[in-house]
C-alpha cells in the first residue's frame, strides 16, 4: 500500500472513528483541551482537505475491495453511534459564528473530512470551509464550502443509511465485476456521471443528466454501434402525450417555434391548427424536430439499440450539469463535452479523430458514423463506493432501488 493510502486509510479508520462516540460527551472533552487560538483565523486550508483524484473505474476490483474495506469503517462508526445532526438554520460558511459550527465540526470529524483534534470553535474557518469542500466533493455537491440546505441533508443522513447503502452498491459492483471488458462506457445513474474506460483506466469523465424520478434511466448493458451528428429527433409517444399535447394546449405556436414538424403515418406533413390538441388525436402522428440550436439532442446522439428506447446525446441546454442534482431527461442521458466522448468511441475508426468529429458538426447536415468496433456501454446504479485512494463517495438513492427511503423514514 502506497504512503498516501496509508495516510487516508489511518485517517478514515483509526483517528476519525476513533473519535466518534454516541452521546460525544468524550469527543467534547477532549476537545475542551485542545489549544483553539488558530480556529479565529481565516488562515489557508489544509492539504488534508484536497480531493484525490483517481483514473480507476468505478466497475473495478480495486473499487470493489476499497469499498468493502470502507463499509467496515461504516459499521464501526454506526455502532459507536453515528454522527449529530445539523439543526435547521441559516446558511453557514467562511466567517459564520455559530453554535452550530461547533456540530459541523463533530459531524465531519466522524466521517473523516475533518482531523479529529481540529477543535470546537463556533467560527466557520478556512479548515471547516477546507473539510465542507471535502464532503461536498463526496457527496456529488457544488464544492462551495457552504452549509446550506443540500449540504445539510445530506450531513442529516444517519450512518445506518449510508452503512446499507454501501451494502446495496457492493451487492451490485460484484456482480458487475465478473464481466468488465477491455473498452466500455459507464453511466452511474445516482452519480448522474459517465466514465470511459480503456485496459483498466478512465480516460474520460464526464458530467451527465439522467431520467426523472418518473421518468427513469434504466439498468442496461448493451453496445454502441455508432454515432448520428445533427440528427432528427423523433418525439416519443410517452413525451408527446405527458409534455406536447399539454404544451400546444398552452402554447399553439410552441412547435413552430422549436423547429417540430408533423406528419402522418403516410408521411403526409400537417399543420399544427390542423391537429385537435383538446384530444388524444396527436397520438396518431409522428413529431420529428429538425436538426440546429433548438434540436433536444443537441448536436449528436450516441446510438445503443435496446428494449427501452434509451440513448445518449448532445443537449442545448448546458446550464443543467452545474446544478447539484441532475435528474431532468426522460430516460435517455445527456453527455456534458459530448464530442470529446464522440472522440473517444470513433477512436479506431478509420478517418475519424476529434477534428472530423467537429467538421461532422459544423457541417449541419446528417452523417452516421458507425463504430468499426461496437463498444460495450453499462448504465448502473451504484449509489456508494470508495475510490482507490480510499475516500467514501455517496450520491443520493435517487430511484430508492436502494430502499434507504424506508431505512430513514423509519429512523
């Protein structure tokens, strides 16, 4: 084990559950006689803090075994009984003063982002700013270093939830694990993330939007054939009946004014006055978006034939991967920095690199550029893991496939 390992796996194991204790009258003890005159000062934060970052898949034995290393570290901690809760209040962050810093910092010193003998002062200083950062980064968070309300839910889920979530992934990562192969991609559907792996490492990472709670991205394991540049988006029938009839009944020029056209199954083109939207009748026709700005799959869609209809593509709407939870499509997943992906699968395609994948665009017409080598894609759901390094990530049971819902409305 490497010396930075060492370091993460003492620092998560031994002083931080140390440090944990059902009622923390012992952790604040302690912490009464810890010298505290640096926790006024907004001073640099500390290395301790800075996230790793790691080439190694999520489907990997290494994942695996450093996630059943980690839940072990979890039950210790649930079983000394867990870590306080952050009663409701304002916003708190760098150059907050507030009794409620002081159960931040109980909080991150149980799971670790936050050394054990960091003191108990109510000021919001540069190692609390450093040590939210930390749990925000494992979380899935916007790392700004404020407590606000997604921070504190999740520092507000009990151990005994995160404990069952890490069952529930590694349940799923060994299962997963008896068939990688050499390429593929990844989308973790609660990490809302796509990975594309080559021999054992990622070489890519993307941000990405899955489906709604209502609408969701489903398990699969299927294979990329090619990819559609400027492509025509024919609307499904689910989307037009939940969200176009509702729309046009609203809004009469909405297809108009998104480029959508009309036709029947004999392919005779109709005008939008010409439909009854107070009906179900729109549900006889095909809708077909024509390719630009306004396309919902944006510039490309990446092509995986299967049962659920499901694919991956480009998006207008770019905005959307800044956000904390990314759960806005209707199944299928939209790729942040889509062409460097696009890139990536067309890789050992003849006549096809990044520059051809741009000149495709920029075109505007329709090509279909098919994979000389159908490339394996997994969308999975794994909700909590450990990186190589050691450090515990977990993203919200977003589907509740994982049944934590229940775990914590019974708590």
């Amino acid at each position: 084990m490497s010396t930075t390992r060492r370091g993460v796996a003492a620092f998560l194991g031994l002083a931080i559950v140390a440090a944990a204790a059902p009622a923390f009258a012992q952790q604040k003890t302690a912490m009464q006689g810890v010298s505290v005159e640096w926790g006024d000062r907004f001073d640099s934060a500390p290395a301790a803090a800075r996230m790793p970052k790691t080439t190694v898949p999520i489907i990997s034995e290494q994942t695996l075994a450093s996630t059943t290393a980690a839940l072990q570290q979890y039950i210790q901690i649930e079983n000394q009984g867990g870590w306080p809760a952050i009663p409701p209040g304002p916003v708190l962050k760098l150059g907050s003063r507030d009794p409620a810093v002081r159960i931040v910092r109980q909080r991150l010193m149980v799971s670790g982002d936050l050394p054990a003998n960091a003191g108990n002062s109510d000021v919001f200083d540069s190692y609390v700013d450093a040590a939210v950062k930390r749990f925000q980064a494992r979380h899935g968070l916007i790392a700004n270093g404020a407590v606000g309300p997604d921070s504190r839910a999740a520092m507000n889920v009990p151990a005994s939830v995160r404990r069952h979530q890490m069952e529930a992934s590694l349940a799923r990562l060994a299962t997963l694990t008896r068939k990688i192969d050499r390429r593929f991609v990844m989308v973790n559907i609660p990490a809302a993330q796509v990975e594309a792996v080559n021999e054992g490492v990622v070489e890519l990472r993307h941000q990405a939007v899955v489906g709604k709670i209502d609408r969701q991205s489903p398990q699969l394991d299927v294979k990329i054939q090619e990819v559609n540049f400027n492509p025509y988006w024919t609307v499904p029938s689910s989307i037009i009946r939940k969200d176009l009839i509702p729309k046009m009944q609203k809004e009469p020029d909405y297809l108009t004014k998104n480029n959508i056209r009309i036709f029947t199954q004999r392919g005779e083109e109709l005008q939008p006055e010409q439909v009854n939207w107070q009906s179900d009748e729109a549900m006889d026709y095909r809708f077909t978006q024509d390719p630009g700005d306004l396309n919902s799959m944006g510039s490309m869609r990446i092509n995986m034939p299967n049962k659920d209809g499901v694919y991956m593509h480009d998006t207008p709407s770019k905005g959307l991967f800044g956000e904390n939870a990314r759960f806005h499509s209707s199944g299928c997943v939209r790729v942040q920095n889509v062409r460097e992906l696009a890139a990536w699968l067309l890789g050992q395609t003849p006549n096809w690199d990044r520059s051809q994948v741009d000149a495709a665009i920029k075109s505007g017409q329709r090509i279909d550029a098919k994979l000389a080598q159908a490339t394996p894609v997994h969308w999975v759901y794994i909700s909590a893991w450990a990186d190589s390094e050691g450090v515990v990530q977990f993203r919200d049971d977003i589907y509740n496939l994982d049944g934590v819902g229940q775990i914590a409305a019974a708590q």
